[in-house]
C-alpha cells in the first residue's frame, strides 16, 4: 500500500498537509506544484489498496482521475472548498467539500480532528484571504493580538511562495517547505526556529513594492489590471489582489500576469453581495475555476484579453 498526498502548494494546503500529518502520524507521497498547478491526480498512477488524501484542489478538474483512481481500488479522502461540481458516489470515496466563502480546507481539517492544532489553520485562514474567520479561530485557540499577527504574516509569506508560472519562479518548492515544516506542531515555533519565515518576508516586501507601483499605473479597464511579464509579477499576483480586495471590498478586481510562454494568468475577487460568484465568472474561460469570492484562470489566451475585459466590465462596472 502506498499513501498519497496531493495538496496545493499555497498556505491552505500546506497547512491542511500540516494538521493531518501531525495529528495522524502518516507518512506518504507528496504530489504538489505551484498554486494553479490543480490537475494533480493525473499523477497518481495508483493501485488497489492504495490511499489518496487531496487537500485544496478543485474536485471538478480532477473529476476523470478521480474515477479512474477510484474504478482502480484507490481510496480517497477529498476536503477541499473550491467549486466541486456534482459529488461522485462511490464507496471509496470519503469527500468533505464545503463552498461556503467563510471555510477553507485548512478549517475543514481543523473540524476534522477537532482542532487540536488548530493555530495552523489559522496561519492558512489568513493566507486564504479569511481574515476575520483566522482572527475568530484564533481567539477560540487562545492567542492574543501579538501571536495573531505573527500567524497571519506566516500565512501571507506561505502564500506568496506558492504563486509562480514553475517552480523557478519559487522561493521554495511547496513539498520541501511542507518536509520543513513536519517536525513543528506549532507555527509560533517554526518561525522562531527557523529563517524561512523571515526569508519569504525579505522576498514578498520587494516583490509587492515593485507590485503595487506597477497596479498604480498598469490598470486596463475599470478594476483590471495588468502585471509586466516578470518573475516578481508572477509571485506576486495573488497577495496583490488579496490586499487590493481588503482595500476595496465592495469592487470586483481583477489582475493579469503575463506567462513567460505567452498568455495570462487571471486572478480574480468579487464582492462577498455579488449575484455572480468567482468561480461562475472565471468559469466561462476554458482554464478557469476558482470558489464565491474568489477566482482564477490558468490560462487565457492574450487573443482573449478584450473579451475577458469586456466581460469583466459588462458584469461589474457599475460596481
């Protein structure tokens, strides 16, 4: 038998990883990659009596391998909160999906084994862009403002790691992050005892310098805006338009990386009231998915960018 782990490689999912690991002491696999790298099962090949745990990808672009590992005696533990699509019924199957726009995978694992370390889920609340979700786990574990804050600028820093066209453009490569964070059952601890905490922080400090004077004078349209094609652009995508969505939470956002092969990487934020969620709108592109607030597409053809534009504008400019 072996025993697979297939996460996302941003904070949700690392630190989902984290509290299974520790509260169930089970070694296995780790198949993982950058943050819209979500195909991740097409790499299992897998076997009868094998186990698959998938943490924080979308069951809808997994659906095929899913079956396949499945119809193969594979079984499989899916917690995850993005857009699932209809559940699959099979008896090897144990899925706990929750698309509510207040949960990521992280608290559903926290629920799962009872919060028993639950500080890690707040350190991936936090990352998920959950603030005030993160602030009430983290009052429910105890820990005052200080210890609160130190938690999110973990989540934020694991986040950013994870945003990257390939794992070049990473700082660290999501499954040895997860190898180095294993021995720490608290992440108060894994800062103090480590230097990767304060080395993502040295790295996320000049790339969102360098972002956010670049989404002052780069905007497309109304709420669009479009990144240069640089390695900093790509790892700072996603805490751009987190920190963007916090500054205007009533607006609808939306920011493009250029890939270096060509094309865009979309990451897209909605208000929490809008009557079209993330993942409806990034849907209608080939690539896209996401969950209510928040969204992305993979990627969009640069032919595509006036029609994802005037879409985008046609369903929020009045915002």
């Amino acid at each position: 038998m072996i025993c697979y782990y297939a996460f996302n490689g941003d904070a949700d999912g690392l630190c989902a990883l984290q509290q299974l690991r520790l509260a169930e002491t089970q070694r296995g696999t780790l198949v993982t990659g950058v943050k819209r790298d979500i195909t991740l099962l097409r790499r299992i090949q897998g076997q009868a009596g094998d186990a698959v745990t998938v943490l924080d990808v979308s069951l809808d672009q997994n659906r095929e391998d899913l079956r396949r590992l499945l119809e193969s005696g594979v079984s499989v533990r899916y917690f995850d909160h993005h857009h699932a699509g209809t559940l699959l019924r099979h008896p090897l199957l144990e899925a706990r999906i929750d698309e509510a726009a207040d949960v990521c995978t992280s608290i559903l694992v926290d629920r799962h084994i009872g919060g028993r370390y639950r500080a890690w889920a707040v350190v991936a609340a936090f990352g998920d862009n959950l603030a005030e979700p993160a602030r009430a786990l983290a009052l429910e574990a105890g820990l005052n403002g200080q210890a609160t804050a130190t938690l999110e600028k973990l989540g934020i820093c694991l986040n950013y790691n994870a945003y990257g066209e390939s794992i070049e453009d990473l700082h660290y490569h999501p499954a040895e992050l997860a190898e180095m964070m294993m021995p720490f059952r608290d992440p108060a601890s894994f800062i103090e005892q480590t230097e990767i905490c304060s080395k993502l922080h040295a790295g996320y400090e000049e790339d969102m310098a360098k972002a956010r004077r670049a989404a002052s004078c780069r905007g497309h349209g109304s709420g669009i805006v479009v990144l240069p094609n640089e390695p900093w652009a790509r790892r700072a995508i996603g805490v751009l338009i987190n920190e963007l969505a916090q500054n205007r939470p009533d607006s609808a956002l939306a920011i493009l990386s250029p890939k270096a092969t060509g094309g865009f990487t979309v990451s897209v934020r909605v208000p929490a009231d809008s009557a079209v969620s993330a993942a409806e709108f990034c849907r209608g592109f080939e690539t896209g998915g996401g969950r209510k607030s928040a969204g992305g597409i993979n990627y969009l053809p640069e032919a595509d960018l006036d029609r994802f534009a005037a879409r985008f504008e046609a369903r929020w400019a009045t915002r």
